[in-house]
C-alpha cells in the first residue's frame, strides 16, 4: 500500500505518540527519516522490560518500522544546518518536544518555512502551544485523567482505572497521522505549508463525542457504568459458566432474537421490557433474570445460540487469543518481520487494505544511526569529506 509514495516526513518525536504517528505515516508509503540523539536515540529504545536477546525494546519496536534513523546532535550549529537542509528536501516534519524547544534550537515553524515554504510541521505536545498549561510535563495517564477518560473507566464504586490501552499517545498518533496528510493534500491544492499544533488533551477530549453531548443535553455528570452503556440494555459482559461474553442489543430487532436465544422468549412480552426505554428503567431486575439465566450455559454455547438469532454477541479474548484469533489471522493482522538479529518474528499488520493491496512485508525498525551516511550521501548529496567531518564533531553518528 502507497498512498503516500514520494512523501518525505522528518521524525523529531520521542515515546509513543510521535513515533505511533509516523509509524503510520511510514506503512501508507511515507519514506520517515527518524531524526535521533547521537547518545542514545529515542528513550524508548531502553524501555522495559521486555527486551528481545540483543538488548532492544520491545517497546520501541512495536512504533519504529518501516523508518530510517539518523543520529544527528540538534544543539550543534552544524547539527542545525544538516537538519534545515533535510527539511529543504522533505515534506513534513513531526515533531512532540514540548513548547518551545524548537524554537530554541532554531528550527520553529518560521525557520523551517523560511527553507520551504511548502513545509508541513506537525506539532503534539500534551497541551498544546498556547494556553495556561501548556508548559506542564504529561505522559499518557494525566491525559486520560485530565481528558475525561479515567472518570469514566471501570466499575462503579471502585478507584478510578487507566484504559488498558494508551489511548491518549494512540489517538495523538492518529490525530498526527491524519493531520499530516490533509495538510499535504491541502498543499497540493493550494501550494501551502501548514503548522498543525495537536494537543494530546484536545485529543482527549473530543473522543468525549456522545458522552459531552449528553452531559450538556440532560446535566447529569457521568461515571463510571463497566461495560454498560448508557442508553442501552442489554450491553455489556454477561457471565456464562465457563467465562464472560458480550451481548449488545442496540436496536430493537434484536431484542426478540436475544429472548429466544436465551431460552426465554416470554421476557419479550413481558411490558417491564418491551422497548429499550423500559428496559433502562428496569435494568436491575432484567440483568438479575439474565445472569440466572446465563449460568446454565458456557460462553461458546451462548454464541452459537446468539449467533444463530443474528444478535450481536462476542466473546472476550485475552491478548494471546485475539493474536491467533481465524479472523485476525485471515486479515493479516499479524504479519512476519524479518529482523536483522532476531530473525523472523511476528509483528502486527495493517488496518488499512486498499485496492487489494499486496501483504504487508514491514521493515525492522532501524538500528541507532544506521541510515545516517545513506540519507546525508543519497538524498544530501553530502560529499565523504564533509559526512567525516561531521561525524569526527561528534554532530552524527
């Protein structure tokens, strides 16, 4: 899939949401040059455990495939000019330093735009560029705590839970991925850079979509409900005798198929049930007959019987499952990468299948550096004298 074959994006970001972002950017075609600190590179390279044998993240080599690295010092007045005359050459540049920073390095968004003016600078920090936050430190949780999520995550009564997922980095990730490509499509049209400034809590906050709007619809301040949802019965996990399983009812023609699947098509009749809205004012009572209902059965018994009444019904698999799971299989959501050390190993794949696409054959995320003489002599046309001098400065690696 190349869809963004002959982009050229300038990775500066660290930790999850830049590197998730250009990730994304890389498996759509986008050729990301990952701009790294000579002494170490992305932090994430040394987050664990787990690591394979020869030492790297697990971590960071879940978001760095399909990349190129370049260990190249920023604070070095050489390590500057390299660096501008790599944005004369590219398309965008994505970038996660809190406000600031580049300014103080000399590469703000006027200072690359000055080199190229078609340049797209993608800017996520956790609170954005402007406003009385925006100079605080924030990893994943304080977004989820400060955006709504934790307050709404688990089960009523209990302390308040992190999503299982990061979804404060991932969604900056997506956000950053989306952003960059309007942009470019935007400069095609037009001729225009743009600097897009992504905060991970505006991130937080409009994934709130429904659940703002019914806050500002009725006044009532959501909590936390598990795995029910607020306008709907039944939804949510179910005990069965072996194991849990989900059901959701949202729309009444599957209310009648749940009834007879579940053995008792009288509850259909029943006028406490009859519509969705009497069943939210009656839930207690209907969740009491479903849970005895439900202990005679095993999890995959009840799916076949939902499943045969066409109600929408699935079991809840643990990360082992789900990656050996047929249909996941079948779509390719597990793939082979083919690492310089470790050999093959699985990877996950790609969501986006576009016109029938070939498999997804992802690249190993690059060594510390290792693409560093191939894009200064290749796309640089830095000449071998000047890439010794450099790397005799201590400017690269």
């Amino acid at each position: 899939m190349r869809l963004l074959e002959g982009v050229r994006v300038l990775d500066l970001s660290r930790m999850l949401a830049g590197p998730y972002g250009s990730m994304l950017l890389a498996d759509m075609g986008a050729e990301v040059i990952k701009i790294e600190a000579p002494d170490g590179g992305d932090p994430m390279r040394a987050m664990g455990p787990p690591f394979l044998p020869d030492g790297e993240s697990a971590y960071f080599l879940a978001v760095n495939r399909n990349k190129k690295s370049v260990a190249l010092d920023l604070t070095a007045p050489a390590g500057r000019e390299v660096f501008l005359d790599l944005v004369r050459a590219a398309d965008a540049v994505l970038e996660n330093f809190r406000p600031d920073v580049l300014g103080r390095l000399g590469c703000a968004y006027p200072a690359l735009a000055a080199v190229n003016p078609r340049i797209v600078l993608c800017s996520i920090s956790a609170y954005g560029q402007t406003g009385p936050y925006r100079e605080w430190p924030a990893f994943d949780l304080a977004l989820q705590a400060m955006g709504g999520a934790m307050s709404l995550t688990g089960e009523q009564g209990r302390p308040p839970a992190r999503m299982g997922l990061p979804m404060a980095d991932l969604a900056g990730g997506l956000f950053g991925a989306f952003a960059v490509a309007g942009a470019l499509l935007r400069r095609e049209r037009t001729g225009a850079g743009a600097h897009v400034d992504l905060s991970l809590l505006d991130c937080q906050v409009s994934l709130l979509t429904y659940i703002a709007q019914y806050f500002w619809t009725d006044g009532r301040v959501p909590g936390p409900m598990g795995s029910r949802h607020a306008s709907v019965a039944p939804y949510q996990a179910l005990a069965a005798r072996d194991g849990h399983l989900i059901v959701a009812v949202f729309a009444e023609k599957f209310w009648a198929g749940f009834c007879r699947a579940a053995e008792h098509p009288e509850w259909a009749d029943d006028p406490r049930f009859a519509t969705n809205a009497d069943r939210l004012r009656h839930r207690e009572p209907l969740e009491a007959l479903i849970e005895g209902a439900f202990r005679a059965r095993t999890a995959e018994e009840w799916l076949a019987r939902f499943h045969a009444e066409g109600v929408p019904a699935a079991p809840i698999l643990a990360v082992d499952r789900v990656l050996a799971d047929q249909q996941v299989r079948h779509r390719e959501m597990v793939v082979e990468l083919r690492h310089p050390v470790q050999g093959p190993m699985p990877t996950l794949g790609t969501p986006l299948k576009v016109d029938g696409a070939p498999r997804f054959v992802p690249a190993p995320p690059p060594r510390l550096g290792e693409h560093t003489d191939e894009v200064l002599a290749g796309t640089l046309a830095y000449p071998p004298a000047r890439i010794a001098e450099l790397r005799a400065a201590g400017v690269v690696r």
